[in-house]
C-alpha cells in the first residue's frame, strides 16, 4: 500500500506543486518512490478526464542538495532478475509521466543525475540554478541509462550532446546545462525565484485547452519516434546487467570504491 510519505502534492491558485521528500537519500528513486509517482500520474490523468485539471505542475526536490541523484541502486545491486523488472518499471512510470497533457516544470537545485536527470527530462520545462549539477553517470558503472535517457537527451539537445553526456559521463553544471540546451531557464540562486514565478505566470496565462493539445500532439510524435528506441534502451540496459563489467560496476558502487573495467 503506498503511503505517500515521499511524494508530498500541494495544490494553490491551480498549480499543482509536487514535492519530492526522500532527503535521507538525495530522493535516488526506488520501488516505492516511483510507484507514488505512477500514483500521481493516475491521479491527474481522472482529474483531466474529469475536467479538473491544474493548470500547471511543478515538481521539486525538498532539498536543495538534489533534484533527485539518480536510482536507488540498492534495489537491485544483488538480484539481477529484480534489477531487469525494476528498469522496467522506471521507464514504464517516467514515461507515462512524461505524456500527462499538462505543462510540467522541473525546479532543480543540486544534483540531477541518472534517473534523476530523466525524470527532469520528463518535463516539458527545466528551471535550475547555476550551481545545480547534471550527468549520466551510468556508463561509470558499466551500465546505460535505463529509464528513457538515451532517447529524451537525445530529442532535447541531439545526438551529438547526449553522445557526449552518456559516453563521458560528464558533469555539467547550470550554465553549461544551459548553454547545451538540456534546460531551459538558469539563474543565480538569488535570482531564481523571481525567474521561475516569470516562467509560471507565462505558463498559466495562456489557453490550458490549446496547451493541453499542443502536448498530445508533441507527446505522440515523441512516442512515434521512441517506442522501439526505449525497448531497445531497456533491453541494452538488461544485457549490460548481466554482463561481467556491469556486475563490477553495481558491487564498486555499492563497495564505495572505482570499478574495475577490462
């Protein structure tokens, strides 16, 4: 039974505010935190069909360390068949998320890595502040991403900019995340909050009904280019699971020490 203890909602003036509340551990996603975010998509997707859509959500971290930093690798660090089933069920949760027909801004402050910086890219918008910091980290770990990165990075900066971000693993910060394209809106810490309630004043002053088109026929174009991309991203993440260098890279993580590759 979901609790609802890491996922805190809020609704003010049509707004939906979602606050992600896993501090302990930097709100890295596992079984429970992703099931109360396919929750909160259910719940707004009969909120639309019922006409009572927020106009606007805003989803955030409720600390300033991260946005979210990365998936709970101690999900599945010793049960590779849990490990397959539980990328699964992230790619599954974040891309229903993704095609909810609401504008969704993403706030980050810290770090967004890993699932993190997918569940970001999720979001139709990406506000953050310039010391935020953004990477994939995975290929670190012998891994890929696995819930839609490889895709999403690519739609929103090329394949050329997620070829760098994935391969390298590189950290960006705020400034260069937007020099690339990955965000949209970066502002000094003391500047931000001016900046996004622009932002969100800008969003809800518009028609929700032609908004609510614009990202049915934007979400479909995205499912039409991504269905077999995303299969295919789950099954290379699957294999390099099982694969001997992406075991060392689980156990490195989990043993706090660098993997041994090759």
């Amino acid at each position: 039974m979901i609790r609802h203890m890491n996922i805190k909602r809020e609704t003010k003036d049509n707004i939906l505010e979602v606050t992600l509340n896993r501090p302990e551990r930097l709100n890295a996603l596992d079984w429970d935190m992703l099931a109360e975010l396919r929750k909160l998509t259910l719940d707004i997707t009969t909120d639309i069909a019922q006409g009572q859509a927020p106009r606007l959500v805003v989803l955030r971290s409720s600390s300033e360390k991260a946005f979210v930093a990365g998936a709970d690798i101690k999900c599945f660090a010793s049960d590779l068949a849990r490990a397959q089933e539980f990328a699964a069920f992230g790619q599954e949760v974040i891309s229903d998320f993704a095609d909810i027909p609401v504008p969704k801004i993403a706030v980050i402050h810290g770090y967004a890595l890993g699932g993190g910086l997918e569940l970001a890219l999720a979001c139709d918008l990406i506000a953050t502040t310039t010391q935020s910091i953004f990477g994939f980290p995975e290929t670190g770990l012998g891994l890929v991403p696995g819930f839609g990165g490889t895709l999403r990075a690519a739609l929103r900066i090329g394949t050329a900019g997620a070829r760098r971000m994935i391969i390298t693993g590189d950290k960006l910060t705020g400034d260069q995340a937007l020099l690339l394209g990955l965000v949209d809106y970066c502002a000094p810490l003391d500047e931000f909050q001016s900046v996004l309630n622009t932002v969100i004043q800008q969003v809800i002053s518009v028609s929700p009904l032609a908004v609510r088109s614009a990202l049915i026929l934007l979400n479909e174009l995205e499912r039409e280019v991504g269905i077999q991309a995303l299969k295919r991203e789950k099954d290379c993440f699957a294999s390099l699971l099982a694969s001997d260098e992406g075991k060392e890279g689980v156990r490195a993580f989990v043993e706090k020490r660098p993997p041994l590759f090759g």
